[in-house]
C-alpha cells in the first residue's frame, strides 16, 4: 500500500466557497480552515482563494494583481501601465515567509483606472479597455502574469497546498462577502504559480474540480474573439467564456449555465415548448462552448456566485445553509469545518445552477 500522500485521488481537487447574502463581511480564516480536511484532494501543486468585497477603500478601481519574474519585469510593465492607465496605488502584497511556499515572483498589486484620454481614444467601454490590457500583459511581456484585475475584489494563489496559501497571503487580515477556494490535483498540466485556481478576469472568478475533456474547441472558439489562453491549464478558458457569454453576449447566468452544462438533446425534447425553444437556441448557436468531461465549478462575481456540476454530475459537490449564509464545497466535512450546525445539506442536480446573490446594495 503506498502511503498517504503518495496515491492519486481520482476524484480529486477540491473546491469551497461561502457567501453571506446581507453582504456582511467575514475574514478569510473559515476558508482557510474548509481546506484541510479535504487535503488529500491536493497534491501541493497549487491552492488558492478569490475574495469579494475586500478593497472597500478602493472599490471603484481595478484592482491588478500581478506576479513579475524579476525587477526589470515590473519595470517595464509599469512603464507600460504608466502609459494606459492612472495608478491610483502601487504596493506588494503582503505576505508571511512560510516554510511550505516556496520560489515566490515578486508579487504586486496596482489600483487602477484607464487614462480617460487613451480610453476614449480606444472607442472600448472600461471593462473591455482592462480586459484588452490584461491580454496583452500576459502576451507579449515576458516575466509577467496579471492573475486578478477585478473591482474590489482579488485572488490569492500559489505553488502549495491551499492552506499553506491562505496563510501565506495573511487572508485572515481581509475581510469579503464571498469567499471561494481551490487545491489541485493536476493531472494533465504543470503545477506553477499562474496555473492555480481561481482563474479570473475582471470580476469573475473559477475554481474547478475536474477536466476538461473539450478544452481545444473550447479554447479554439474563444481564442477567435481576443482572448487568449497562457496560463497552461484548461480552467483558463472556463473564465474567458463565462466572460464571453455574460458580459458580452448578455446572457443571464442560467443561460450560460445551460450553455456550457447543455442539456441532452433527448432532455430538451421532453421540455415544454418555450424551454424547448430557449435551450434548443443555445445549443445550436453555442456548440464550441459546451464543456465536456467531468467538472464541478463555482463561479464567482461581483454580488454573488454561481455553483454548477457537469450534466451527468461526474464531480461531487453539496451546498448547506445556516441564516443568511450559503456555502459549497467538495465534501460535507468542508461546510461542517465552517459551519457546525449548516441546514438543508444537499448535492446539486447535474446540469442545474446554484445561484446565490447578495441583496441588492448590500456590498
């Protein structure tokens, strides 16, 4: 029998999150503790942490987190910056020495907005001018890999075990609304700093339990409207066509979840005429972005999340409440750690969302 630590967990990564609806602020410490006992779903190779609601004191700027190979990186890219944006405040992210982190880059964060005349001169509305900047970062600069550039909020992630990351980060000094977390079991591709979960992209976020077994289609269809996938990992793209069909394409989150969870044909014809019609539509106008292979994710954005399995429900995932909060997680025990006496503990229905918003002005 090989030891623990040394066997590979099929089912492995894990995932967790919790949300307060009222927008009531918590510090990161519950997150952080959510993760151990689904260690062994981790292998070492990445762990990391979204949080929403963090930067109340900047709120209306972006907020780009960056990791830089080397000094002469961060200066070029803040030249570069320097001549697209006004950078309201720069500073390194604090963080403690542990001994479990390892090869840290230098790790930044910039307060930003567009440079009001570069961004009319662009004809892009502000989140488009960011994400275009954003892709362009981590394209052409070498050394250098925007990992976070929504509004108040940001993810926290790193080459350890998610626990190590969170104290790593000191998260139990923040304070956030919703909290999401993530420890990987790669398979497929290398463990590094870029490559760990979230992914994110303006103010949305993924972490992802499984693998993507569409991933070329997927990244060829979203690659062809400017986004483009170089963080060696096929979660990226999960991000970038969430992006593609919200903020774009103005679908709803129920519909982009019926877009990339699709139901089965056979499924659909047994709907009633307008569901029928609906999903019938977004099937046959989105086939590139259905995402085959086993996947839970969870979604995070400004104001809420979204939790989703595959159709045929190939990773485990369960939701629990207590009073205003929700959370999700791979395994029971993860909510139990945050919440002893969490209700209505249930596994979500392959293909169907779980969506939980923050009520209106609460955040």
């Amino acid at each position: 029998m090989k030891p623990e630590g040394q066997v590979r967990i099929p089912s492995g990564c894990a995932i967790s999150a919790m949300i307060s609806k009222n927008g009531e602020r918590m510090s990161g410490e519950k997150i952080i503790e959510s993760m151990k006992p689904m260690h062994d779903r981790s292998n070492g190779l990445g762990g990391g942490f979204a949080a929403y609601g963090i930067y109340p004191e900047h709120k209306d700027y972006y907020a780009l987190h960056i990791f830089f190979d080397s000094r002469a990186a961060r200066m070029e890219c803040e030249t570069f910056m320097n001549e697209k944006l006004d950078i309201a405040k720069s500073e390194r992210i604090p963080t403690r020495i542990i001994a479990e982190i390892t090869d840290e880059p230098l790790i930044w964060r910039y307060f930003v907005l567009p440079r009001r005349f570069a961004l009319q001169n662009s004809q892009l509305d502000e989140r488009e001018y960011i994400l275009r900047l954003v892709m362009t970062i981590n394209t052409k600069l070498d050394g250098c890999f925007v990992f976070s550039s929504g509004k108040n909020m940001g993810s926290f992630k790193a080459v350890g075990f998610p626990e190590d990351v969170g104290r790593f980060y000191r998260l139990e000094e923040y304070e956030g609304y919703c909290w999401t977390a993530h420890g990987r079991y790669p398979t497929n591709t290398p463990g590094w700093w870029g490559g760990a979960h979230p992914f994110t992209l303006l103010d949305y976020s993924i972490v992802h339990n499984g693998e993507i077994s569409s991933y070329d289609a997927n990244r060829r269809f979203i690659e062809m409207f400017g986004y483009k996938c170089t963080l060696q990992t096929d979660t990226e793209v999960i991000t970038y066509i969430m992006d593609y069909l919200l903020r774009r394409q103005g679908l709803t989150l129920e519909e982009a979840a019926h877009v990339v969870a699709a139901p089965f044909w056979s499924t659909i014809s047994r709907k009633d005429e307008a569901a029928k019609e609906q999903l019938t539509y977004l099937r046959t106008v989105f086939p590139s972005l259905l995402i085959t292979g086993p996947f839970s994710i969870v979604l995070g954005f400004n104001g809420g999340l979204m939790a989703l399995n595959d159709r045929l429900k190939l990773r485990s995932m369960v939701v629990g409440h207590k009073e205003d909060l929700v959370f999700i997680a791979s395994e029971e025990a993860a909510i139990r750690v945050m919440e002893p006496d969490a209700e209505d503990i249930y596994a979500p229905v392959g293909g169907e969302p779980v969506i939980v918003r923050v009520k209106e002005g609460a955040f």
